[in-house]
C-alpha cells in the first residue's frame, strides 16, 4: 500500500507538465462520458422495450391453453376463469391478474364493413386502466358499450357515438353478431388496440363468443422484476393451471428479448472504447515522465529508495489521473442525464421532424423519445475499467525503473 509521502509525490508529479496531463484527461475523460453517454440511451431503450414488451400487452408471465397463440382459434380457452384467476392471484409476487378475450370480426358501419378484432378486458384488472390506455380508464364498459383505437377509426372514419355491428364466429362455430356503440376513441400503447381494436367489457365478449366463463389469456404481472423466476415456478406448479401453457415474456417475445441482450453488447464495445482512451493517455502519460526523470529516479535509488516504492509511485500517478479522467467524464455524462432525463430525446427532431412519431413493433408502439438514465453499476464499471487499465498501462514504466542502475544514470 502507498504511503502518504508516496502519494503526494505522484500527486506533485502530475503537475510537472500540465499539458500532458490535461491532454491524458481529457481523453479519459471524453471516453467515460462516451461509454455513460451510450449506457444513459441504451438504458432507456431496454427501459422502453421492457415496459412495451412488459407492460399491457405481454405482461411478466402469460397463461394460456395449448396452441392458442399459434392457432388463434376461438375454442382453445382458459376455463373455469374465475376458479383459475383466484389460484393465480393468492401467489404470493403477483401483483395483477388480467383476463383477456381476443376474436377476429367483420366490423361494420352502415354499409361499409371492415376487419378488426374484438378485445374484451377486465375493467377490475389495473391492467385495462393503466396499461391497456395509459391516460387512465376511458368510458366504463358494459352494456354494449365500447372503446375503439385512434388509429383504427382514423383508418376507417369511425367516431363517437357510432353503433358498430360486430359478425363472427363463436365458441361452438356458430355465427355470431352484436351491435357495439362508441363511447371513446382513446390511443393505447398496444398495437392490436390502437390499430385493429375494438375493446369491450370482458363480459360482452364472453357473451359475444358464447364463452362462458372462460378467457383465452392471462397477463400477469409480478410485483417486482426479481420475484419472476420464483412466481413463475409456483404458479407452473399450481394445479388449476395443470395443462395450460404458462410462459415468461422472454419466450413469447423472445426478438424483443434479443434486443435487450443486443444492447449489453453494444455498451460492451463503448466499454472498449474507453478501455483504449484511457490506455493511451495513461500509457503515454507514464512512459513519457518516466523517461524525463530518469536522473530523479537515480538519484532517488542512489538516496536508499527501493525499486518498488518508485514502481508504487507511478502506479499511484497513474491511478489518480484515470480516475481524475473517470470523474471529469462521470459529470459531464451526469449533467447530461440530468439535463435530458425527463423532457427525453426526441429523435424526431433530431432528423428534422417537426412531430413525434410512434412505431408498432411486435405488437407494440414505441415512441421516438427516449429518456437516458445511468446506473450505479454503469459509474462503476467505467470507474473499474480505467483502474485496471491505469495498472496495466504502468507495467513497461515499471520494468524500465526496475532495471535501472542508479551511477549509470547519474553519469547519463
């Protein structure tokens, strides 16, 4: 361990030539910013895709019958709803149960018709307020009532206060038809709603569909992000659910799961980058003290110092000037989450939109704004990164002061 003597040596040495040093921090410092730059948009991407991918659409876990999402048919359901929703929810680490029912329908107006799915939601489920429309719960349903999306009654001119006559196809394979009014045209972030739905009671659908008491899906939602794995083992041990499929969203997405992963490595190759700035600054920094003082050095050796506490001397040096590097480049990346965290980026604007915009993607609408945020652990691996370069970066200094011979020196 460094004394403090030792410290404030290399503390001064740093300040023999401040252009140097100035020059080596700000390389290290511009790659810190660079890697919490990039970690600060992938972080709100991840955040973004995890709460698309997560959030109404998905859920943390779903439930349902064998095939249903390959087939889609109306037949294949969750039965006995109310018995298998009680089950669900006594697990402890659910923190919301919600019920669906999907159906495709010929949607008409009038004379003109046009597809679209029928979606009846559980208006109980916090899901339907808070996920299904993010601007909270529109007109309570029931009654025939329903909630269609923005994009689907632009698309086809329809408007509050329209009766929509909904024919399709029921449970048993009979035809089935019902008149729906519009009370709300909301936007939703789940792309089946906003683009192609007409969302109703859960009751209305049932009836619609000749269910019963049944649904064709279950999204849940955990309490919290780490409790998943344990949640989903017991309930794929819960006996009322023996026979259905009981999926992870990283399985019924998993491109939206890719994505993520995708991301790690991405923020992996910006890792390097700041590998290699601090490397270079720090490694030309060393090498060049280290060979102006060479007569210091021999001087020092001939004085009693050991080889190792000069060796310690420049590892101390080289430390401080990555970390110096890593705090420099740590506030400027901080000042920019802070700047930037709420109000987010819109990359609309960046391309010269004057508009946000949305995209649906796997079933989900993601928007052009992002909000940067930073981790701890992304501080702290920058940090940890710089360490190790700065001690690795001190090792041909180091070798040099080893093998040095202090009269050979003196006489040079």
């Amino acid at each position: 361990m460094a004394s403090v003597s030792t410290i404030r040596i290399a503390w001064r040495n740093l300040g023999r030539n401040p252009k140097r040093t100035a020059f080596a921090l700000t390389a290290i410092g511009i790659g810190q910013f660079a890697f919490l730059f990039t970690a600060a948009l992938l972080n709100g991407y991840a955040d973004q895709f995890l709460d698309a991918v997560t959030g109404p659409l998905v859920g943390h876990i779903q439930i349902h019958a064998p095939e249903w999402r390959e087939e889609r048919s109306v037949e294949l359901t969750v039965r006995d709803l109310e018995g298998v929703l009680e089950a669900v929810r006594s697990v402890d680490g659910v923190a919301n149960a919600a019920p669906r029912v999907y159906a495709p329908a010929l949607v008409a107006r009038g004379s003109e018709g046009f597809m679209g799915v029928l979606v009846g939601v559980s208006e109980s489920a916090e899901t339907y307020r808070a996920g299904l429309f993010p601007g909270g719960a529109p007109t309570p349903l029931g009654d025939h009532r329903s909630v269609v999306g923005r994009s689907y009654a632009t698309r086809y001119g329809v408007s509050t206060g329209d009766t929509l006559a909904l024919v399709g196809q029921d449970v048993d394979g009979a035809i089935a038809s019902g008149l729906f009014s519009i009370d709300e045209i909301v936007a939703s972030k789940v792309d089946v709603v906003n683009n192609q739905g007409v969302v109703v009671s859960l009751d209305d659908a049932q009836e619609f569909l000749y269910l019963g008491d049944e649904a064709h899906e279950i999204v849940v939602h955990v309490a919290n992000s780490g409790m998943l794995e344990s949640v989903l083992s017991r309930l794929r041990d819960l006996p009322e659910l023996e026979g259905y499929e009981v999926m992870p969203w990283w399985e019924i997405s998993p491109i939206m799961a890719s994505f993520v992963e995708l991301m790690d490595h991405y923020l992996g190759i910006f890792l390097f980058i700041v590998i290699i700035a601090a490397a270079a600054g720090i490694a030309n920094t060393m090498l060049m003290s280290t060979f102006e003082r060479r007569h210091q050095f021999g001087m020092l050796l001939a004085l009693g110092a050991t080889p190792g506490r000069l060796v310690r001397m420049i590892m101390v040096e080289a430390v401080v000037l990555g970390q110096l590097g890593v705090a420099l480049g740590t506030a400027v990346g901080l000042a920019f989450v802070g700047l930037t965290a709420r109000s987010g980026i819109d990359y609309a604007s960046l391309a010269g939109s004057a508009e946000q915009y949305e995209i649906a993607f796997q079933g989900m609408q993601l928007s052009s704004i992002v909000f940067p945020s930073i981790t701890v652990g992304d501080v702290l691996t920058g940090a940890l990164a710089v360490f190790g370069v700065s001690l690795l970066a001190v090792i041909w200094p180091s070798l040099h002061i080893a093998h040095l011979e202090p009269m050979e020196v003196l006489r040079s």
